[in-house]
C-alpha cells in the first residue's frame, strides 16, 4: 500500500462523492461484472493508482494490460466485479485517472520516438497541475522519458529571475556547496553562450541552455567538450515534436520540455457494465 497513492484517492473520491451518492440511496446491492474499453490507441498509465484504488474497495478485477504497453481501439483494459453501487461511485474516479495519466504517457511515448536515436534524455518540468506533480511524472517515465526535479528542494536551479540579484556566480555557488545537501545538483539557466561560458566557469553542474538557437547550442557544446568535460548540458524552452529532433542532434545531455505534460491530450476511455 502506497500511503500517497490512498491519500490521493481518498482525496478524489471525496470530491465526487461528496455527502453520499444519491443513486446508491434508491437501490440495493447486486453483483455485476464491468470492463474498461480504449477508443483510442496509445500507450497505458495508471496502473497503480487504479489498482489502489480497486482495493480500497474491494472489488475483484482483472488487468488485461500494464503500464507502459501499448494499447489499440476496442480493447479491453481492465475487468472488474463487485456491487454495483461501488463500481459507479468509483467509475468517473477510475476513468479520469487512466485517461489523463495514459494522455501522458501516450504524448510522451510520440517525443521519445523521435529522439531514440540520440544519446540524450528526455525530461520533463514543473509545469504541473497543482496537487497532480507525482501522479504526471509518474505518467511520463511510464512514457519513457526521465524526470528533471520534482520540486525546490531536489536540486538547486538559478534560473534568470534569481541571477538578476546575485552579482558574483561563482561566489554564490561556492556557498552552495557548503549549505545544501552533498547530493544535489546546481543547474543554472543561460540564454546565450556568454552567460553559459560564465555558468561553466563558475562550477555549475548542469547548465540549462534556454530558449537558445541551435547554433548557439552548438557553440557551448563545443567549449563544454574542449573545457569542461564534467558539466551536463540541458536544452529547454518550447520545444515541440516539431523541433526536438534538432535540439537532439545539438550533442546537449538532455532535453527538458513542459509540453510532455501539459500539451497532452486525454485518451479517450469507456467503462461498460
């Protein structure tokens, strides 16, 4: 049992229900057998959040899929058994999840095709929805893709807004060293060559390229092959399934993109008594 997963449910599950189901008021118990049926072709995520789920209420169910596999039109995902004032209280709970975690998943899996090829990896961002970070980044590594950090105190990112009001760069990060933990990584934003020349020099550990021009990528890749060998390179800022195969011929470590998560799109799922 996953502590976060139950809270999470119980939480979405509240929301739904709210003082009691008025359906369940009017009749009695019986024992039905229902499924979940894709309409659309992707790949699947939730797995585990609808499991917990299922068993939280114990209700019987069959998997006849996996996170990470692919799925097609008119198949069967999942078969359950149980009263069925249970099966539709939890029914609009269920499919919500499945569909907007395999909506990731399934939008994730269309950018990691396309840089499959490159040794580079793909991440995500914090553009998530609020309270939702853990169950979309469990989307996209179900998608394939890895995930950058998960919140502030993971890694220490100075983006612009920071370096607009710390004067020495390398000054700042030798105080870092000393005050987070030994683990984390320092990554500092540039948005041109001068500024990740300087990032560099200054000790960063990863320096997100953001928002550069190809060229100009390839300008710091260069200097970070001839100089500093140790410091992974990030390309970032509107990347789409357009342009991510450019930014992956660049020679830059990994690959950040939002749109893995907030541009997806919901399968479309259906639950069938």
């Amino acid at each position: 049992m996953d502590l976060q997963i139950r809270a999470f449910l119980e939480d979405c599950l509240a929301e739904d229900l709210g003082a009691g189901d008025l359906f369940a008021r009017l009749v009695g118990a019986k024992e039905v057998k229902a499924c979940v049926l894709s309409k659309d072709s992707g790949v699947f995520s939730g797995q585990i959040y609808a499991t917990e789920l299922l068993e939280m209420l114990g209700l019987k169910y069959a998997w006849k899929i996996a996170d990470k596999e692919s799925f097609s039109p008119k198949q069967t995902l999942l078969e359950v058994e149980g009263d069925w004032r249970l099966l539709l209280q939890i029914e609009r709970v269920l499919l919500n999840i499945l569909q907007h975690s395999s909506g990731i998943a399934t939008k994730t899996a269309s950018f990691v095709r396309l840089v499959k090829d490159h040794p580079i990896s793909l991440l995500d961002t914090r553009k998530t929805r609020p309270l939702l970070r853990v169950f979309e980044k469990y989307s996209v590594r179900n998608g394939g893709a890895k995930n950058h950090r998960l919140g502030l105190d993971d890694a220490l990112m100075v983006k612009d807004t920071h370096l607009a009001h710390i004067g020495n760069l390398q000054a700042f990060i030798a105080k870092a060293r000393q005050e987070i933990p030994w683990t984390a990584k320092i990554e500092i934003e540039a948005s041109n060559v001068k500024m990740a020349l300087e990032a560099m020099q200054a000790g960063a550990d990863i320096v997100m390229c953001d928002n550069m021009d190809i060229e100009s990528i390839k300008e710091v890749v260069a200097e970070r092959n001839k100089n500093y060998p140790l410091v992974l390179l990030e390309a970032s800022g509107n990347i789409t399934e357009e342009s991510v195969q450019a930014y992956a011929k660049s020679g830059v470590n990994a690959i950040s993109s939002g749109a893995l998560i907030h541009q997806a799109v919901w399968v479309d799922f259906s639950f069938r008594i």
